[in-house]
C-alpha cells in the first residue's frame, strides 16, 4: 500500500507516517525492538532525560485503574552524559527521527540540556517537558503558568537550532494561554497532553498507595480530555500539535488528527499491547485509502469545518 499519503513534516522533521511513541513508554527504543521493526514507527521520543541521573520515586510506582493507570516514576533516567555514551549510539543507527525528552529542576537545567543535545549529529528535536506531575522540583511547576513555561522554552531556545516542541501538562485552567506562551518563546510544535493529576488509597494500610500521594493517570480514562485539549490548542497557536493520550487504535487516531493534531503519539498503550503503534499505522493507511485521501494533512483539524474554523493547513 503506498505510503505517501500518511507523510507529514512537522516542522521539519520527516516522518514516514504521523505515529510516535511517547516519551516514558518505550525507553530507549531497544526495549521494544523485539517485538517489530522499530523503523516502521514515524519517530521516537526517549524516556525523559535530566542533566544528573535520578534514581526515580520509592515504590510502588505503578496502580492499574480502570481504563488506564497511575505512575509515580520520577523521571528515573541515566542523566544526559551516560545517555550520549550508551544509548545514542545506537538511537542514531535508526533510519527515523528520534526526539530527545528533557527535564530540569531549573530553568538553566533546561538551557545547559539544549546545548549538549545539541551536538548530536542526526537528533531531530528536543521535547521540553514542562509537565510532569512526578517530581519535586521543575516539570509540571513550569508548566502550569505562562510566564515560566515561556522562561523554559526560551531558555531552550537560545541553546539548540533543532526544532522545539513544548510538552504540556492538563493540570493547568488554560492550556491555551499555556500554549501561546510556549510558541511566543520559541516553540516550534506544541505536544499534548502529559497526564492528569490522580490518586489512589490502599485501604487495608489505610494510606495512600504512592509516596508523594499523586500521581500521573494516562490510559484510555483521559482520552476525552485530551482530544478537547488538542482542539482547544490547534484553535489557539499556527504550530504543529501532537496530540497524545489515552490512544490505542487507529480509530483513537483519527479523531486526534481531526481534532488537530498534525502526529499521534502513542503511551500506556504499549503497555496494553506492545504492537498497538503498528497496527495503528496499518489502520491509518486503510482509512485514507478507503476515504480516497491523497494527503494526510486534509484531514488535520478537518473537524473545526464544522463549528466554523478553517483548517489551517488547507
């Protein structure tokens, strides 16, 4: 079946179909070479980096709930350092792009990650996390009030010529002030959404089950709020948006990229089913072929038409 009709570029970035992996969910790609070609995929997005390893949060870390789960990880990762000596090498034999996640305490964390990402030959982007609930400094602290998202991205900015792409966090009242800010500073393409604040309590130990009491809920549970984030963000910036969350078909696709989202990347959905982004891949070519769509990007945001708004890539 022919492919051209699921290329899209974002931003410059190239990408064979709009499906990524999303950032905490597959490692660092060798995870999951097992299971298929790695190649097939649009992009890669790494497990979350920070400047110094982090040895993550106490367990428990993970609670299934239904329809999805709570994770209270922590960002445990290798540090940047130990990142370019072990897994670089071989994220950059791969024949797609791969975005590098980072993470900082501070704002200069952030600055001093662009730079030495920067030097890698053959990384297609950095996505600046301002969103991750898990932590105790940083992260989502960043991401919930304009100003300081808009202090990151710049920072960012200033210390990398690869493609920024601002990861944002739900837990905020405005993802669309959230989102202008972001692209004010610099921000190339806006990802979206990261997970939503939740708990859990262990009834028999009459506490909560997670060390620091909330944790990150993602699964198919937050998939109707992510699809009105999206939306509400394509409606509000001219940049490119990934759209993520609670997305494990094909169909789950679909109404992302009709609700805006110029790429899809799939999360807790690899845990459910190692093979859910190919066979995502594979229901997106039957779906353009059956609806006769040449190009992709007819169908981004296509679904605005209806409540009024031009699609911005007609």
């Amino acid at each position: 079946m022919d492919n051209k009709s699921i290329f899209i570029n974002i931003c410059g970035i190239a990408m064979k179909n709009p499906v990524m992996v999303a950032s905490g969910t597959f490692g660092f790609g060798q995870e999951y070479a097992g299971f298929y070609d790695i190649n097939l995929l649009g992009a890669i997005v790494t497990k979350g980096l920070t400047f110094e390893p982090k040895a993550g949060n106490p367990p428990p870390r993970i609670c299934e709930t239904p329809a999805g789960m709570l994770n209270s990880i922590g960002l445990e990762n290798p540090g940047v350092e130990d990142f370019i000596a072990k897994e670089w090498p071989h994220l950059s034999r791969l024949s797609i792009p791969v975005i590098a996640n980072i993470d900082g305490d501070t704002v200069d964390d952030y600055h001093k990650m662009a730079r030495r990402l920067s030097s890698l030959e053959g990384l297609a982007a950095l996505e600046v996390n301002i969103s991750c609930p898990n932590v105790e400094k940083g992260g989502m602290a960043f991401g919930q009030d304009p100003e300081s998202a808009a202090e990151v991205i710049k920072a960012v900015r200033e210390g990398t010529d690869l493609p920024v792409i601002a990861k944002l966090s739900p837990n905020v009242t405005s993802i669309q002030k959230i989102a202008e800010a972001a692209v004010s500073a610099g921000a190339d393409a806006i990802s979206l959404i990261n997970t939503l604040l939740g708990m859990a309590i262990d009834i028999n130990k009459k506490r909560p089950v997670f060390h620091r009491t909330f944790a990150g809920l993602s699964g198919p549970a937050v998939k109707p709020v992510a699809l009105r984030m999206v939306w509400e963000v394509y409606e509000a910036v001219k940049v490119p948006v990934i759209g993520m969350g609670g997305i494990t078909t094909w169909q789950d696709a679909v109404e992302f990229i009709l609700a805006g989202a110029s790429a899809v990347a799939v999360g807790t959905g690899n845990f459910l089913d190692p093979l859910a982004p190919i066979k995502i891949i594979e229901g997106l070519k039957k779906y353009t072929a059956a609806q006769g769509v040449r190009d992709i990007g007819e169908l981004i945001g296509s679904a605005h038409l209806f409540t009024g708004v031009k699609s911005r890539f007609k």
